[in-house]
C-alpha cells in the first residue's frame, strides 16, 4: 500500500531511457504520459547562455566534441542532440510550464549559474513550479541567498549522517537521494522537519513498491512509460 498517497513519479532528463535525454521531446513526451514533475541539468555556455544539458562535454549527447563552457550557444544549438533534436535553452523548457502542469526540478551542475538562474525564475514568476537542486551544496545555498523564496534541494548519493543539519546548512528544502542508499529512517526524519524527499532512478515497476511505502514525494525514472504509480 502506499502510504504517502500523493507520491509523484518524476522524469528523469525528461525520458532518459526512451527518448534523447534533455530535450524538448523527451520532456513533452514524459508529460504527455501525464507526469506532474520532470528533472533537467543547466550548464552555461561561453556566452552565458543558460543550455539544458547533463555533461560538462557534448561527446555523449551529441554528434559532437568539446567543452559546453567553451561553446558559444549558437554553436551548441547547432549539435544533433538526438533524432534531430537540439540542446535546448532552459527558457525553452520553462515556456512548458504554460502548457503542462508539472514540478520542474533544475539541476545545476556547473557554478556561475546562479544569478541568470534566479533571474529567469523571477522574472517568469515560476517559484512555485521550480526546485533547483545540485550535488554542489554551496550553489543551492547561494540561490536561496539570492531569493529565499526559491524551493531548493541538496543532491546526495551515499547516506547522510544527519539529513537535517545537510539540509538546513544549505538552506534548503529537501533532499534527493540514490535509491541505492535511501532508508526508512532517513525518510521520516526529513518529513518530520517538513522537508521533501525525492529519490533517483526506478527503473522496474515492481521496485516501486518498496519506495512508496517509505511515503517518498517524488520517485525519478528513466522509462515513464513503464514505471508508473
């Protein structure tokens, strides 16, 4: 049984595990299925262009080589990211948010994204779709610093001796964690001190049992399609 009924199941890189990762495809096909929260990665390029990509390089994602930090955005939007898709401006994917209703969680991997991040937030007035979360403790900290109305997350993959001190450190408002290392205990601490957690990546529908029942807010995957609540 679930014991946290309002679970939402949360796309990962859009639809990593069926279609190219971070792109405008792939995240309008997760909310197609009728997914209510989806998860992107934001590096800046040479001309402090905020672009929606996982890697610090194009060679994975891309028919291409080199440093995003070192391209221009022009030169980046002009990479096959996958089945004739771009890399898209993270502009692009906020322009989703008028036309689905979702949770859009940002991960920032790269450090100087901070104010153009805010910026945009601010300025498209989203604080209430957005949660900017990164493995850099200090970036989710600097944005709450920026503007505290910002909700924000503390990456993780191994176990945390305290959850809550981490969280609180940053300023944040809640943890996403490795399934890998996650536990029942860790679960509801946070939610004792109202903070979210969110775990990554489910992968086969008969695992999800085991994290809804541990009342997760958010439960990442790579195969909308297949794993759903």
């Amino acid at each position: 049984m679930n014991l946290y009924t309002d679970t939402l199941m949360l796309g990962h890189r859009g639809a990593k595990g069926e279609r190219p990762e971070n792109t405008i495809d792939g995240i309008t096909y997760a909310l197609n299925l009728g997914l209510k929260a989806i998860e992107i990665d934001i590096h800046l390029s040479a001309d402090n262009r905020l672009v929606v990509i996982h890697d610090d390089t194009v060679d994975r994602t891309t028919n291409a080589s080199g440093a995003v930090a070192k391209m221009d955005s022009e030169q980046l939007r002009a990479l096959d990211a996958g089945n004739g898709e771009k890399i898209p401006f993270l502009e692009e994917v906020v322009d989703l948010l008028d036309q689905y209703s979702f949770t859009l969680f940002i991960e920032v991997k790269s450090s100087g994204c901070e104010k153009l991040l805010v910026k945009l937030i601010q300025e498209r007035e989203i604080h209430h779709k957005v949660i900017v979360k990164s493995f850099n403790h200090r970036i989710v900290k600097k944005v709450k610093e920026i503007d505290a109305k910002i909700r924000t997350a503390c990456l993780v993959y191994g176990l945390p001796v305290n959850a809550v001190n981490m969280i609180e450190n940053a300023r944040a408002d809640g943890i996403s964690i490795s399934v890998a290392t996650v536990d029942q205990a860790l679960v509801e601490l946070c939610h004792h001190h109202n903070y979210k957690v969110t775990v990554w990546n489910v992968n086969k529908k008969e695992d999800l049992s085991a994290y809804t029942q541990m009342g997760v807010d958010y439960i990442g995957t790579d195969f909308p399609s297949k794993v759903t609540l």
